[in-house]
C-alpha cells in the first residue's frame, strides 16, 4: 500500500481536508493519506512514506534535515506547498557551498 504523508504546524482546515478527500477517492485501498508521524529519526533509515507534502519545513530546521533523509533513503517524491521541490538539500545550504 502506498502511503502520502503530509507533514504541517499549525493550520487546520487544508491537511485535514486533503487528508480526508484522499481517504475517500482510495477508499483505503492501494492508497492512504494521513499526518506525518516522527518517532524518531535514524539517518539512512527509510521515514515509511512515499510522497511526503511538506507545509512547515521552511520554519522548522528539523523537518528540513528528516526530508532531506526521506529523499535520500527513498521516499518518490518531497512537495512543498504543493508545488514540487526541486532540491530540498540547497535549501539548507550555505551559499558558494554548492
């Protein structure tokens, strides 16, 4: 089964909704959708998701470090703001680094 993660603070409306619009159109089978759950993160440890939707990662440094490891240890795809990515690992770079 295929497993969307959507990783958010503290807004309330869009991640529950997307979250339940998801769940229905699957209707639970091949596809699911719920909040990201972090227990703990294990670098070079896959995080379990296959797409990961990320709404927070831009003021929490942390989620921007456990993305970095869900890209690396095989998650398909990072969104962010529901537009794609396109690498999470320079956001965090210092500049001239790259």
């Amino acid at each position: 089964m295929k497993k969307i993660g959507i990783l958010f603070g503290q807004e309330n409306s869009f991640p529950w909704a997307f979250i339940d619009r998801v769940n229905q159109k699957t209707g639970g089978e091949g596809i699911v959708a719920e909040a990201v759950r972090i227990d703990k993160v294990i670098q070079g440890e896959p995080c379990g998701y296959d797409v990961i939707i990320d709404r927070i990662s831009q003021d929490v440094p942390f989620y921007r470090a456990f993305l970095k490891n869900a890209a690396l240890t095989g998650t398909g795809k990072t969104f962010i703001a529901c537009t794609i990515r396109k690498n999470s690992i320079a956001l965090t770079a210092k500049p001239g680094s790259w």
